[in-house]
C-alpha cells in the first residue's frame, strides 16, 4: 500500500487501515507473522515511530500480539470482540507525543500477553482533568489494574491514583513522582545526571553549563542535583550564569532552542552543556548550529532519554538512556503481584546508562583536565 501523504488520516491509521484489509481479506491469516517494524517503516516509506504506534493500536485492539524476541503475529479473530473487562489492563497516557513512554507503552504491549493480559489504552490529550476521568473509567469498567504515564502535571500524583491507592485497587506510575507511598518505577535519574555531566568533564569541558527544566519541577530539581554532585567530585566550579531554565512546562524543544539562542550570543558560554532530556537537548542543537556553532567543538552536549525522532539531530546525540524495556517489564511486574494478592516493593529504580555519540565524545577537541582522575 501506498501511504496517501494528502489524506487527512493519519499516517498510522492507514497503516492500521490496511494491515485489518489484508487480514479481511485473507492475505494475513491467524498465526501468520507479520514484518518487522523496520521492514514496515521501509514498505510504508515512514517513520519507526510511526509503525510502533500503528502496529501498537493493532495489538491493543486485539489485531495482533506479540512475542518477546520472536515478533508479532496475527490474533484469532473470534478474539477481537473479547469483553474489555476479560483480563484487560488500562494505560493512561496524557501526552502521546512523548516517544518515551509511546516507547513504554509498545514494551508493555508487548508482553502483557505474557502475563495473560491485553491492554486498553487511554490519550489524555494533554487534559488534567481528561486523564483523573479515564483513570476513574477503567477502575469502573473493571480492568486488572492500570497503569499510569502523567506527563502534564509535573511529576505529581493525581487525585485519581490516590483513590486507586486508598481503595487498594492495583495500578503503577511509571512518571517520576517523589511520593514513596506510591508505587512507581522509574528511572535513577539523579545517577542519569551524573553519568552525563561526569562524561562532559572527562571529555575536557571545564566549564559545564545546564539546561534545566521549568523551576519548581521535581523531575528536573534531581536531575540538577546529579549535575551539582558531578561538578562536586571532579572539583569543578559551578557557574550559576551557566544555568538555564525553561519558561513553559511541555515546551522542551521550543524551549531548547530559545535557550540556543540567547547561549549563541553569549561572549562567555559554557564549554559544554547537560541538558534535561533529548527534546530540548535538539532544539539546543538546531539553534546553536543555525548560529554557526559546533558541536562539539565549540560546545559539547548530552541530554537525556535515548528516544527515537522522525528528523535526525543535526548532530547525532549522546545521550542517557532509561531502560524503557525494562521499566515495562517491571511495571507488568508490579501491577500483577498486586493483582495476585502478593507483596511487592512500592518503587523500583532501574540504572541509567550513558549512550556515547558525535555531539560529545572524547574524538573531539577537548582535552580531559589533569584534576578529573
């Protein structure tokens, strides 16, 4: 099938739009495995992304499932009628245009058939009090347990998950929130934070500057504090010129690049930067090379996440990545001993790792500080 770039639908709804003609029709029968998400993207002439969320919507919908490490196959089609309430699972996402927890989701859709479990997933929409309402709908429609991604308030807990929690109804934040009452899993992002700025130090940056998130924002607050504690053990100064925030919550490329902009006509700036996560770590990136700057040799960068983008970074990023696997695995994990009646720990804090590419490696032109050992 040819993708229709004119046509209002979406680009993953044809994809969905075809792959249910082709198993209509035959072409696809129960058991057949499908292509590969790299293979699709090829075909389709789109995004990975792009098929993720196709071939996820399928999966959710009961079109097709998936195997860990053998790949994706087509369902019974008596299946796909099945009851939401027969062993579903609910997912609250209130931003789908974050890629990663769309990355989370496609990990956990992926094996919660392991667990006997299919999911149902809910988009917020970028609306707070969209996302209390879903999560009280699934608890009503009378799923196993939910699973919850609250991307627009700020690493708090909603009203709606306290209630899941008093009622002693099974359900895991897999956002970062600092209430060790509730269960979570997540990510170690103070150590995230360290690793990164620890590699621009060894890299030669002797000067190391932050992009931080909106002030006030927890997420953001633990970040920073793996930035200062880096800073204290190599013993390097902390400039607090060379600290910059974000304006607006959810705007991180936008605010990336604001912030590019006013670092490009700095006469003094940071000779390399930590960056909050990987959005605003590329719109930091465009603005800087618009301005005729070079990464890294005029400034080195790293951000955070390891996600995916449909246009590649002007320089390909080193990053930190957060297990996102891992993190599904964990929160299946979770939902279910609570689900079961078993004991489990409310958090889970699963290692970062630091991804090494062009925008700061040690092939560049700064030299590692004699003090850095």
């Amino acid at each position: 099938m040819a993708i229709d770039y004119t046509s209002k639908m979406p680009l993953y709804r044809q994809i969905i739009e075809d792959i249910k003609r082709r198993i209509g029709a035959g072409h696809l029968k129960t058991g057949d495995q499908i292509a590969s998400n790299a293979e699709l993207a090829r075909v389709y002439d789109v995004s990975m992304i792009t098929v993720k969320k196709a071939i996820a919507d399928l999966i959710k919908d009961g079109y097709l499932y998936g195997r860990v490490g053998r790949g994706t196959f087509v369902a019974d089609p008596a299946q796909f009628a099945m009851p939401a309430s027969a062993g579903n699972l609910g997912f609250v996402l209130t931003n789908f245009s974050n890629p990663f927890f769309t990355g989370v989701l496609h990990h956990i859709e992926s094996r919660a058939l392991d667990f006997g479990y299919r999911l149902l997933v809910s988009y917020a929409g970028n609306n707070i009090e969209k996302e209390e309402d879903q999560i009280r709908h699934f608890k009503d429609l009378g799923v196993k347990g939910v699973i919850v991604a609250s991307t627009e308030q700020p690493n708090q807990v909603p009203d709606a998950v306290f209630e899941l929690h008093q009622a002693g109804f099974p359900y895991v934040m897999i956002s970062y929130v600092e209430d060790p009452s509730i269960y979570y899993v997540g990510t170690d992002h103070e150590q995230g934070a360290y690793l990164a700025t620890e590699y621009l130090i060894q890299c030669g940056c002797r000067q190391p500057g932050i992009l931080c998130a909106e002030p006030g924002n927890p997420l953001g607050k633990l970040r920073r504090k793996g930035f200062m504690k880096a800073l204290k053990s190599y013993h390097v100064a902390f400039r607090p010129e060379f600290e910059f925030h974000f304006e607006v919550c959810g705007m991180d490329f936008q605010s990336g690049y604001r912030i590019g902009r006013h670092f490009s006509g700095l006469k003094q700036r940071p000779d390399g930067v930590f960056a909050f996560n990987d959005h605003s770590a590329v719109g930091f990136e465009r603005a800087l090379t618009e301005s005729g700057l070079r990464i890294p040799q005029d400034a080195a960068l790293v951000g955070f996440d390891d996600v995916e983008f449909d246009v590649p970074p002007p320089v390909s990023l080193t990053t930190v990545r957060q297990p996102a696997e891992e993190i599904a695995l964990q929160a299946l994990i979770i939902l279910n001993h609570q689900i079961e009646g078993h004991a489990t720990p409310l958090r889970k804090i699963l290692k970062p790792r630091l991804v090494v590419r062009d925008s700061c490696n040690k092939m560049s032109n700064h030299h590692i500080p004699e003090d850095s050992d």
